[in-house]
C-alpha cells in the first residue's frame, strides 16, 4: 500500500513540473492618451467703481416766533326738559395761557356731575370732579315674551281635470264561418249476466 502511494506523489509530481513549449503570451493593448482641446480664459471688462456724491443739505432755519395769548372768556348752558338734556360749560383764558373753567352735565343714574378744571403750561390739566345726588337704577322687568301670530296657512288646491280620451272603434269583420263539430251516436256495451256464486253452508 506505501508503495502505491509513493507511485502516485512521484506522478503528480512529474505532471506539476512540465512545461509546455507552445503556451501562447499576450501583449498588454496600448492605447493613445486622449487630447482634449484648450480654451482661452475669459476675460471682462473692468468699470470703475460708482461714486455719489455725499448728501449734505443745508438744514432749513425757521424764524422761531411765539404768539402771545389772547384772553377770551365763554359760558354756554342747554336744559331741555323733554329729552332730560341739562348741562353746561364755562371757560376762561388770559394773555399768559391760563386757563380755568367748569361745566356740569345730568348722568342717566341721576346724579349731576361737576367738573371743575384749570390749566397752564407748567402745570398741565388738573380737574376736580364732584358729584351730587344718589345713583338709582330702576328695576329691570321685561316684559314676557309673546310670540308673533301668524295666520294660518291653508293652501286650496282645485282637482285638475282632464278630458276624457275617446279612442276609435277598431274596423274588425266578423268575415268567419260559424266552426261545425262533426256529431257521434252514444256508444253502445254489450250487457253481461250477474255472475252467482255457490251458497256456502
């Protein structure tokens, strides 16, 4: 068995280490290295950089004038009883721009308002507001609520009537002969002798 095998390594061996004289060879393919063709780079024009001229007005000068004060001096008054309108104002001015005044007018609550103010350039507006009387505010009852009534509506509508169709009689002859059955005599049976049994005893 040893020698078997050592037979077949020496010929694996010996098939492994021959060469073959005609095995072909390729050459590696050459190829051309591709070209491609050059442009010029661009060129642009070149403006030169805008200039604005700088913005500089002359700031406007207003003569400064101060108008003196006039005095003035105005009290009006309405009271109408019927529209339950009744207020009034008064207001006085001198030639230094002080001015007081007052005036007064009835509210819904029924109090009377009663402003009294003044005012100036130092200090601005100063009011004192008064009231006179106890507001009141009558019960609200409303009243209960009744729908609208609206008639009734009934529409009548009348029976549409329509003609009665009349149709024509249909031109039918009465051109057949009256059928004939053909008649049979009664049939006839022959007639048999009661039958009669023997008397059992």
């Amino acid at each position: 068995m040893k020698v078997f095998l050592c037979i077949v390594l020496v010929a694996l061996v010996a098939v492994n280490g021959q060469s073959y004289p005609n095995r072909p060879s390729y050459k590696s393919p050459a190829y051309p290295s591709p070209s491609y063709p050059t442009y010029p780079k661009p060129s642009y024009p070149s403006y030169p950089k805008p200039s604005y001229p700088s913005a500089d007005y002359a700031r406007p000068a207003y003569p400064q004038t101060y108008e003196t004060p006039t005095p003035y001096d105005f009290a009006w008054e309405v009271k109408d009883a019927y529209s339950y309108n009744n207020y009034n104002h008064q207001e006085t001015g001198d030639d230094k721009g002080y001015v007081t005044g007052s005036y007064s007018v009835d509210l819904p609550d029924g109090r009377k308002q009663t402003v009294a103010y003044k005012a100036d350039d130092y200090t601005g507006y100063v009011a004192d507001v008064k009231y006179e009387g106890e507001a009141k505010y009558p019960e609200n009852k409303p009243a209960p609520y009744k729908p609208a009534a609206y008639p009734e509506y009934k529409p009548a509508y009348s029976s549409p009537s329509y003609p009665k169709p009349s149709y024509p009689k249909p031109p039918y002859k009465n051109d057949y002969p009256a059928p004939s059955y053909p008649s049979y005599r009664p049939p006839s049976y022959p007639s048999y002798p009661a039958p009669k049994y023997p008397t059992r005893y």
